[in-house]
DNA sequence: GCGACAG
DNA sequence: ATCTTGTCGC
C-alpha cells in the first residue's frame, strides 16, 4: 500500500537524524512518559492519552504531571514511535519543567529501522532520550547474569543497537537503547540509576501509573 | 514459504 | 496496550 511507502519513509527520516553521543552524568531531574489506550473497534484508530512525569533522581519523588488526549493511528509493530510519539511530545510540552532526558517506553535504536519510539520522541525534541522496553523487539545477546547490574549488548546486523539489563536480582531483566543524543554505556548507566527498588524505572513506573489513571477519565 | 512481531 | 479478584508462593 502506498501509505505504508509514506511511513516507513518518516521512519527513515526520524532514523537518519538521530545522533549517539556519550552523556556523563544523569540529570537531577528525569522525565518519564508513557501511554494508555482507548482502543476503536477496529484498530485503525485508538484515543491515546500521554502522560509526562518529572522525577527527582535523588530522592525519586515526582515534582510534577502533564497529560495531553489526542486520537492516534491503530498500533502495528514497528511504527509504535509514530502512535504514540506525538501524544507524548504533547504531555511534555506542558510541562513548566525543560526536559533534560526523557525515558521512553519502549525502544530506541534496538528497532528494525532504528527508528523505535525513544527516537521519535529524542529527535522531536531535541533532547537526550532512553529507550527501556519490557521485551526484547530485535536483535541477539548472550546469557545474562542473574544478579541486578549484569549487561550483555543486544546486537543486530553485526551492530550493537543496545543492552539488556537485569535492574533486580533474579529478575526478568529489560531491553535498554539509545533514542537520541546518547549512547548504550549512558542508557544502561541512567536505567539502573532508576530503578532503586524495582524492574522498571521509577520514571516508566510513575508515568504508567498516571497514564492509567488519565485514561480512566476520559469520556467517548 | 513460514513465523515472528516494542506497546 | 486492554479485559481483571483472588490467590498461590516465597
């Protein structure tokens, strides 16, 4: 079909301006975004409803919530970053906070087209973005250690997109990549910065939780 | 051709 | 993603 030329073509373009670069230390403050559903009938349209929290990487404290409704494309593997992206980037924009990283739910370049969500939302903004999804999308790695802290590099078409970390012990580990203006050693750096007590990000977890509860207010 | 497929 | 209480197990 001649739409799927149209968005895979945006995928590329989003992929091509992404840029790795190192990050040394991890802000004092981090966002965290996520996204609940509204599903149509179908699946050719869902109302989404982004959420955006700002959390304290000290005390992991949440400063402040945003959440932006809009109606969004059915989901479809692969083009996640652009379902989902645009409500996102509309929950942080109104934010009084001005982002310094985002966490994303979801991949980054550890995405068939390097082109996963954490990248639409990084290059949409124009500020360092993670990618830490719960399942792994791409890619291969080796055994992992099953104590919090092991990292073995996921890699694909004999590239390294990205890590998958175990963040608790014995514990279902997850699948960190660069989204924008990042690199793998950062992201892995920064998710277990966040995740003090449990699997996910503090960030992932707050924003969830928003997300949800947003979602449950929402009238057709 | 067959199977797999983030959230 | 979403439908969803109690319950099994450490």
């Amino acid at each position: 079909m001649v739409a799927d030329e149209i968005l895979a073509g945006e995928q590329r373009r989003v992929a091509g301006l992404v840029e790795l670069r190192s990050l040394e230390a991890v802000p004092d403050f981090v966002v965290g975004v996520d996204a609940a559903y509204v599903d149509d009938d179908d699946n050719q349209v869902s109302v989404a409803v982004g959420s955006a929290v700002v959390v304290d990487t000290k005390s992991f404290e949440v400063v402040e919530e945003a959440t932006s409704t809009m109606s969004v494309m059915g989901y479809r593997p692969g083009l996640l970053g652009l379902r989902e992206a645009p409500v996102l980037l509309a929950a942080i924009d109104k934010l009084s906070t001005v982002p310094e990283l985002v966490v994303c739910d979801g991949h980054g370049v550890a995405h068939p087209l390097r082109a996963g969500l954490a990248c639409h939302v990084g290059v949409g903004l124009g500020v360092p973005s993670v990618g830490c999804a719960k399942e792994l999308f791409v890619g291969d790695h080796g055994e992992l250690g099953r104590e919090r802290g092991a990292v073995e590099f996921i890699v694909e078409g004999g590239e390294v997109v990205g890590a998958v970390v175990r963040t608790r012990n014995d514990v279902k580990p997850v699948y960190v990549s660069p989204g924008h203006l990042i690199d793998v050693e950062a992201c892995v750096r920064v998710v277990l910065a966040l995740t003090p007590r449990f699997r996910l990000p503090e960030t992932t977890r707050a924003a969830d939780q928003l997300a949800r509860r947003a979602e449950k207010t929402v009238r057709l």
